[in-house]
C-alpha cells in the first residue's frame, strides 16, 4: 500500500467533477433538509460531498458511528437506492452520565463531547424519528458504547461498502472507531471521518496524520472531512488526488 507523509487535501471540485464525469447523462442531485444550526452537524458542502461519494459508490451497506440528531444518517437513507441499509451506533442514553444543568465550554474538546452526550440524551435522533417511513425503515440504531462494540457480534466483519467516523473525538476512540471500521469493509469501500482540521477535536486531525504513513487518505477543502477508498475503489481515489481543474 502506497505510504504517505501527510493527508492529501483535494478542492471539493475534485470529488464533484469526478461524480459528474462518470455520469455525464445525468443530473446528480442532492436530497437533504436545511442543515441543523446547532453543533454537531454536517455543513451543506459537507453534504454534497458526501452525496458525490455516496453517487460514485452506490454503497449497499453503510455504517456510521456517532447518530447523535440523526441527520448524517437520514443524508445516507435519502440518498442512496431501496435496498440500500444504514446501520448507525450510538451510546445508550439512560447510560449517559451528564449533570444537565451544568454550563459546558464547547470550545473545550471533553466538554464540547459532553454537551453532544447531553443533546442526544435530552433530544435523541430526531431527525431520525421525524422522517418519512421510507426512509426511516432503511435505518437501523444500535446503542453501544463503540469502545464495547464488536463487529463479530452483529455479523458485520466484511460487509460494509461505506463507513461513517464522527463518534467520540478522542484519540482512544478514534483509533479504536476506525479499527473496527476496516475489519467491517468490504474489499472495494469507503471509509469517511468527520472533524478532520477541526480546531476543537485535534486528535482527529493528529490520528489521521498518523494513518495516512500506512493508507492513503485525503482530506476536501473548505470541510471537516477525510476520505479513504479502499480495493479497486483506489482508482478512483487516485483520480480525485491528481484532479488539476
């Protein structure tokens, strides 16, 4: 496998160009609410690149790690063909153990976790318990600490085409999520991070600098997003990395 020194950062343009070049009869359209104002969530060009990739892959089988509203995985239901299944992981929340009154300082990387613990305990996946019953009936919620999880258990080692890191952002749970994430893939899959370059949760940022020594990974401009394909999916890696437009 090719080592790297770095994340190699690509323009969004890049991964849309590419989408469009292996469609060309087609209009590639995104299908997605108004992005939550709160924390914690995608931004619209996070969307439509993750709508391009989604377009690119056609994956089947998804698993996403951190529900918390739900929207990331009503984006993956809403966008990807029937029989296509999400899988989303959060923790338990009668487990979740924060004082709700307590201020918390969301510039601080533990604090900012925990105030996402308390929204999803108070709140849960909303935007998952709100959507239409087509879409919801493609989504399936598990509640385990991802720490905890085993892929063994739930019989997912190797049958995932996409998978979704945007759980606990420390270096521990990083390390750990994208682990289990590989022994999931397929052979020819994505693997997605969230909170890539993020200011707050820097062991993103300081695990993936790590990765990229052993697997080729790049991050898109103007996101919070890094991107690994894995197998023959390699090839199309390598044609957004030389991307020049």
């Amino acid at each position: 496998m090719k080592t790297n020194e770095t994340v190699i950062k690509v323009k969004p343009k890049a991964v849309f160009s590419t989408a469009e070049e292996m469609f060309p009869n087609e209009n590639i359209d995104v299908i997605s609410t108004l992005p939550p104002t709160g924390i914690g969530s995608l931004l619209t060009l996070e969307c439509a690149v993750i709508c391009a990739i989604l377009k690119i892959v056609n994956p089947k089988t998804i698993f996403e790690f951190g529900t918390f509203n739900g929207s990331s995985a009503l984006l993956f239901a809403r966008n990807t063909s029937e029989g296509a299944k999400v899988v989303t992981l959060d923790l338990p929340p009668e487990e979740i153990e924060i004082d709700l009154h307590k201020k918390l300082d969301i510039m601080d990387a533990y604090e900012n976790d925990d105030y996402l613990k308390r929204e999803f305990k108070n709140k849960g996946a909303y935007y998952i318990d709100r959507a239409p019953k087509v879409e919801k009936k493609k989504i399936v919620q598990l509640f385990q600490n991802s720490l905890a999880f085993d892929p063994n258990q739930h019989g997912l080692v190797e049958s995932q085409e996409l998978v979704f890191i945007d759980g606990g952002h420390d270096y521990e749970t990083i390390k750990n999520d994208t682990e289990k994430s590989m022994l999931m893939c397929r052979r020819d899959s994505v693997i997605l991070w969230h909170d890539y370059g993020s200011t707050i949760h820097v062991d993103v940022e300081k695990y993936l600098i790590e990765k990229a020594k052993t697997h080729q990974i790049f991050s898109v401009a103007h996101t919070m997003l890094a991107i690994s394909f894995q197998g023959d999916l390699i090839n199309i890696q390598n044609k957004i990395i030389s991307f020049n437009g």
